[in-house]
C-alpha cells in the first residue's frame, strides 16, 4: 500500500494442503513483513503472490506442515476465514517474527486511524534505535565516517527504513529489510547534483543525481528531522565544491537563454529545484502540452497554429469551458477557486504510465485498473478531453518528450478490458503524422525545442514556476487551483487531532501539488537562434552561436582572455601606443578626475570631475577648449554617442546634453543644450550605454541599478541589487543583459527586458572594473590582479597578477585584443590577447 513501510524479509516455506488426507506441500518464496500486511512471493513466478492485509486477521501464532499464471492484473480477494501457515527456514527466528506480527496486528485493529499511525511508528523507531550502520560495509578500512542517522529510502511504491552513513569518500545507506541491496552505495566523487526535497509537505527529503540531465536520481532519501538532511547536504555540497558549482533557477535561466541548454534540459532543471521528482508521485515533474494538432497527416511546426497557447493554463483554453468555470468561480465562497482538478497528479502520472507500471495503479486503486474508456487510449482523445472535459486540466510528463516509447506500448500484454466499442485495450492510439511510437517521441520532441516554443516557453514557466503561479497575476491570468494544492497552504503541524491530520495531508497528496515558486518577476524570453529545415520536415537549432557577437577574431580574443602579455608599463597621462611617449599632460583643477572619452575623429577629450564641471580639450591645440558646469556635485563619469552628451554626478542626476564633436573641435564655444534629466534617489556613480545606444544603464551609491530608455528618457527598471555602492555596469553585446559590479564583492546579472535579477556571484574581494562579453568577464579587484570569469560556472577561470594597488578602470578596445588598465599604484598597463 502506499505509505506502507517494508520492515524485512525471510526466507520461508508456505505450508499448503488440499484436505486431511493428502500430505502437507511446502511452497518456497520470500516472507516479507510490512507494516500493514504480510506478503509472501514464490519462488517460482508461476505462482501468485498472496497478500495478507493484518486487520482481517484472527489470531497469529507460532507453531511446532491452487495454482495460477503470475501476471499483473486486478487483484483477486477471497473472503472467508482461512488459515495461512509459514515454515521458516531459520526457524530461530520464529518467535521474534511473530512478536513483530501482533504489534502490527494490534496496530491494524485500532479505531482511529492516527492511532494506527503512531504505533506504527514507536514500532519502527524501536526497531531503527537496536541497529546501527554495519561498517563493515566500508568499501575501504581507511574510510573516515562523518555522519550517521536514520533515513527512509523513498521509491513511487516502497518506502525503506535504514541507516544513512557518510564518509570521506561515499555515501551508505543500509535498509533495514535489506532490499534492494544489502547496502546501498554512492561514490561521493560522482555525485554531479543533489536537491533538498520536501517529503509529504516538510523539508526532509534529499535527492542524489550522479548524472548532470538524467531524470531518475541515483537515490531519494527521506529523513526523520531537518537537521540531519541539511548536514548531509550541506556536507555533500562541500565536497563537491571543487567539481561542480551549486545552480539556481537563475543561473539555469542564463544558459536557456543564451542557448547553452535546450528546452527540455531546462525544464527537467525547473523541475528538480521545484521539488518534483520521479520518486514522489505526487510532486512528479511536469511538462507542457505544445502541440495543438493531433489530426493532420502531417506535422506543419512551422506553423504557429499548429502549437498550443503557452500563456494560458489547460483550464482556459477553451474560451466557453473558461466561461463556465468563471461562473462558478464568481459565486464561490472563500477560499475560491478555478479548477476542481489539478494540472499534476498521482492519477495523471499512472494514467500516463499504467503500460510499463500497472502495479502502481493497482496499488492506488484498491487494486483494480481504470474503467477502459476512461484510460489512456489515445493522444488526441487525451488532448480533446484536457479541451473540453469539466474536470480535466491535466498537463504532460517529461517521458513525452524522452527517447524511451514503452510507456505507449501494452509490451507486458496487460488485460486492461474493453471499451464501449468492443475493442480491447492495447496500445495507445497515435497521431496520424507518427509513424510509430518512436516516430512520435522524435517529434514531440522537435516541437519542444522548436523556434515557436522557445519563443514562448518563458510564458508557461511564468504560469506553473513563476510569478503567474500566485496572487493578482495567477487570477488575471486565470491560473488559480485550490489553496491546499500551493506550497504553505496549510500547515499540517498545526492540526492537533491526528486523523484530521492524516485525512488532510493523504487529500493533498493524492489531489496534486504545485510546484514551489521559483521564478516572481516575468521570466525573460529565449534569445532564439536561426532555425533551418531538415529533410523530415521538423525543425532543429542551426550550429551557429546565440550571440550577436559574430566576428570571429572577438570569440577567438575572449577565448584567449587568460593569456593576455603585457606590453608596455608606465605613469603617462597621455599615451602613445606606438612609441610609448608622453604626449600631453595638463591640469584641469585642483580635484581628481573621475573619467574621460575622446570624441570621434580623436579632436577632443572629455574629463569629468569632483569640481562639478566636464572639461573638454583640444589635442589639436593642447588646450582645455570649453567647460560644462552642470551638476551640483561631483560629476562621476561621462559616455557620449551620436551627437549626445551624458553626464553622471553625485546630485542624484544624470543629464542629457546636445554636443556636437565638430562644433567643439572648431576653437567656438558651444551652448550645450539640455535634452532631458534622469533624477534618482542616491548619488549616481556609473553610467553605461547599451550597445544601440537605446538604453542606459546607471548605478548609485546606494546600491540601486536603473535602466532607462533614451528614446522617450523614461526609466524602464530599477530595482535595488548590491548591498553597497556600484561601481560600475554595462551592457552585453546583444544588450539583453547588464552586469554590474559594487562594494557588496557581487557581480549581478540583470535582464534588461524584464529587469530579473539572474545571476549572482560572489568574488573573494570587491571587484571594481570589468568588461565582458555575455558569458565571460575580465574583471580588477583591489589586490590589483585582473580575474577571467566564467559566469555560468560561476567561478573564476584564470587569475593575472597585475597592479601592486587596486585596478581603477579597465578599457578594451572594438575588436577585443588590446586592453588598458589603470591603477592605484599609478601605473597604466598596455596588454595584449595571445593566441
């Protein structure tokens, strides 16, 4: 049964006779002992396995002695009082066994079901607390131990109760009934990810994957306290931090969408941080229905009709049926809501699967399979019925979309019976443009990755994993399941009777649960690749890279970005890169400068200062030509682009000026005329321009990161990122993004169109210069080194020893092979990239 535990097994005889007169026959097989039943299973698989639910028995004691074919069907129940005897074949165990038995049987026979469940359970901690982990288990004598405590092994069906041990090389788990191993064993440097889980609605759980996309874990394990399954983890984490970096949803979400990873690899990581799991029938993980046309000859996915509306939930795509659910919504009482199903549960996931795991739906349904009609017979009746059905909103599962067809084929011959039509159930009835079954996972999953759904997966993210999932924004967009289905529903610790208690958390589990939150700003579109057509008429990504980066001599120089070659080394004011000469020097005013720019056609460079003023100045003639005092404080930094000036300053403004590099550099004054005034709350200290120059980017001393739009100067995002002053941001290539850096030693990610936080890493010291490329930063510090970055794996790459002071600005130039730094220690550093 399910949440029945499995406490051991025996070798045993079962003693049968056919009347007084013939002799005693003796069945060999395996006596398994549970917590609600006594199992005995053949040896021979032509014999059935019998099943004795302990409630109905009469009497178990110790004592001084009709065949059919082993299938997978419905369950077939004798009533009548019979006697059932057992032959051990270590017969010293007799006793203990039967002692172990009338617990469970006085357990079984108590009224009130929460009863059953704490005896139960006394029964079990007794019996976990007179074992312990076996270390002779040990692969190795030299094993350090660094943990033990006592677990649950989770799987769909069987929970097993044993003893967890982690060590300096592996992790043991030693089950109690000893199945499916004696003990169980994971190497810990194979370990590629591991996931907190919640288990029946309390953090317990813990997942184990030794692969990096694999959608079976190597182990799931259900713990009795917080507190041990955080150590392990913890512990676990720590070991692994030299060979893979901890995801989140963000940094998974950066390599969707940059294309490093494709739809369904995201959506099975989506899955995983949202505490779904093939082990856990109720929170099994969910995948999108995307194709709408289940009736063609052929699969057109080119064809936007021929695609399911990812913005709307199952329940309102159909415009009448949503007319219908709305009514009853609007005449509810509180709490209300939409639909009466879920879109994700035990039912949908063994509907899908009752082919290659009947005993699951047998066990969930007393042991008996759905009527035929009402089982999964075809995949446009399925479709149709999520259209038009009253109660059916049901989404996918990710083996849609796999490589594995058997889940659509009747391959174990199940009688599964007969529709109304007469016809016997077999296998599932595909669409006409499937050839096969293979044929029909290829293009599912063709249409998953296609260039219509990674335009618009990020808009069902944003119903089931994100911020449309909750609130104002899951009734807008008429996204609203039952409260008890949201993680914090309810809180089943504070019910105090323990049958309500049981009633409550046995109605979520079998209604369905949704996914944990993980995404509450609108996620960010896929930056969608070039698609071409291939001869079978589906659709797949081209071969070129997702950036808009596409000179080749950029990529080359950022691959070589851990091998830049300084060139040259010196305290000069104004540089020549050919000779290394000092060309101007000359002194504005008696505060620093904080930038400077040189106007198209080299004539003119701008500095701004902490006096207040932006000096321009004439290489031509060697002379400041003109001052713009414009601000009430300190100007921070200047950034120019056709025929405009922008100016950031410590008054909590920055200012757009005409300024025309040719009125400048011909020896007049100019009138600096004034476009616009971007006004914020704290003092700006940088400012960036995309790469367009349609947007700004600018960073205060407060923390706070705005992006504005230069063509009506209204602000688009702001949102506060760093705990501490920024000290610098900037576009990425396609301008998708903007990084920032600031006291706070985090490196930010931004999305420009949705203003999400994506991606944080923490340096080891305050980094406060950088440029980058979308995936790779070369960043300076205040040790004075230069870093090279890989921010999807979140760590640095490569580390150059540079200034003896921290690095005050970095400047590389269009084709991305000459780089300047600049530094505390007054030195200006020439590099190069080396290939």
């Amino acid at each position: 049964d399910l949440e029945e535990y499995y406490f051991e097994q025996h070798t045993a005889y079962h003693m049968t006779s056919n009347g007084s007169n013939v002799p005693n026959r003796c069945m060999r097989g395996s006596l398994k002992i549970c917590s609600k039943s006594v199992i005995f299973e053949p040896d021979e698989v032509n014999k059935p396995i019998l099943k004795i639910p302990l409630k109905d028995c009469k009497r178990i004691e110790g004592l001084e002695g009709k065949e059919e074919e082993n299938i997978v069907a419905p369950y077939k129940y004798e009533r009548g009082e019979r006697t059932f005897r057992f032959q051990l074949e270590m017969a010293r165990k007799t006793e203990d066994i039967v002692q172990t038995l009338l617990q469970l049987h006085r357990a079984s026979r108590l009224d009130k079901l929460g009863d059953q469940t704490a005896m139960i359970a006394a029964n079990l901690q007794s019996r976990l607390a007179r074992a312990s982990f076996d270390k002779n288990s040990f692969q190795s004598v030299c094993e350090r131990p660094h943990m033990e405590c006592e677990a649950e092994m989770v799987s769909p069906l069987v929970t097993n109760p044993g003893h967890v041990c982690i060590t300096d090389c592996n992790l043991y788990f030693q089950p109690l009934n000893g199945y499916p191993d004696s003990v169980v064993r994971i190497e810990l440097h194979s370990v590629r990810r591991i996931y907190k889980r919640r288990h029946g609605l309390r953090p317990l759980g813990l997942e184990v994957f030794c692969t990096e996309n694999d959608l079976c874990s190597d182990t799931y394990l259900k713990f009795y306290n917080t507190k041990d399954r955080d150590e392990l983890y913890y512990y676990i984490a720590t070991f692994l931090e030299n060979h893979i970096a901890e995801h989140t949803a963000e940094s998974y979400m950066l390599q969707w969408q940059r294309g490093h990873i494709s739809n369904y690899q995201y959506l099975l990581h989506l899955n995983n941080l949202a505490d779904r799991s093939v082990n856990d029938l109720s929170q099994y993980p969910v995948f999108p229905w995307v194709i709408s046309d289940y009736n063609s000859l052929q699969l057109d996915l080119l064809n936007p009709a021929s695609f399911r509306d990812l913005s709307k939930p199952v329940g309102a795509l159909n415009t009448e049926r949503l007319e219908r659910l709305l009514d009853r919504y609007r005449d509810m009482p509180e709490p209300r809501f939409m639909y009466g199903s879920h879109y994700s549960s035990p039912g949908y996931v063994l509907f899908y699967l009752v082919r290659v795991a009947p005993e699951h739906m047998l066990c969930l349904q007393t042991g008996r399979f759905d009527h035929a009609d009402r089982m999964f017979n075809s995949v446009g009746e399925t479709w149709k019925n999520c259209l038009e059905g009253g109660t059916d909103f049901k989404e996918l599962i990710p083996e849609f979309y796999g490589t594995e067809s058997s889940f659509l084929k009747n391959l174990l011959h199940l009688s599964l019976g007969r529709r109304q039509g007469g016809g016997q159930v077999e296998d599932v009835e595909l669409p006409p443009w499937a050839s096969d079954a293979d044929d029909f996972l290829q293009k599912m999953c063709s249409a998953l990755e296609s260039q219509h759904v990674s335009e618009h997966l990020h808009e069902w993210i944003d119903l089931i994993f994100g911020y449309k999932q909750r609130g104002s924004e899951a009734i807008a967009a008429h996204n609203v399941f039952h409260p008890l289905t949201y993680e914090g529903g309810i809180d089943c610790d504070s019910i105090e009777d323990p049958d309500q208690k049981i009633a409550m958390l046995t109605q979520i589990l079998e209604f369905g649960q949704t996914p944990r939150q993980l995404f509450t700003t609108p996620h960010p579109q896929r930056i969608t690749p070039r698609f071409h057509n291939i001869s079978t008429g589906t659709i797949s990504p081209s071969m070129e890279s997702f950036e808009d980066l596409t000179e080749e001599s950029k990529k080359l120089a950022w691959s070589n970005m851990n091998k830049l070659s300084l060139q040259s080394n010196s305290t000069m004011k104004m540089l020549s890169k050919e000779n290394g000469g000092l060309q101007r020097s000359v002194s504005f005013s008696n505060m620093a400068l904080s930038s400077c720019l040189i106007l198209p056609e080299d004539k003119t460079v701008v500095c701004s200062s902490w006096d207040n003023n932006v000096y321009f100045y004439s290489i031509a003639y060697g002379r400041r030509q003109d001052t713009l005092m414009g601000h009430d404080d300190a100007v921070s930094q200047v950034c120019w682009r056709d025929d405009q000036l922008y100016t950031a300053s410590w008054d909590s403004t920055v200012k757009v000026w005409k300024c025309v590099p040719t009125d400048i550099s011909s020896n007049k004054r100019t009138r600096f005329e004034l476009l616009a005034e971007l006004e914020h709350e704290a003092g700006v200290n940088t400012i960036a321009l995309s790469h367009a120059g349609t947007l700004l980017g600018s960073g205060t001393k407060e923390g706070t990161l705005s992006v504005w739009d230069l063509a009506s100067f209204s602000l688009l995002h702001q949102l506060t990122c760093h705990s501490g002053k920024i000290h610098q941001v900037s576009f990425s290539p396609d301008s998708r993004n903007i990084l920032s850096v600031a006291e706070d030693s985090c490196l930010k990610v931004t999305d420009v169109q949705t203003g999400m936080l994506l991606s944080t890493v923490l340096a080891e010291e305050e980094q406060r210069c950088f440029c980058w490329d979308g995936n790779t930063v070369l960043s300076g510090g205040q040790s004075g080194a230069l870093l090279v970055w890989d921010l999807l794996a979140s760590k640095v790459i490569h580390k150059i020893p540079a200034h003896s002071g921290r690095v005050t600005y970095i400047w590389m130039n269009e084709q991305c092979s000459s780089v300047i730094t600049g530094g505390e220690d007054k030195q200006i550093m020439l590099w190069k990239t080396q290939y």
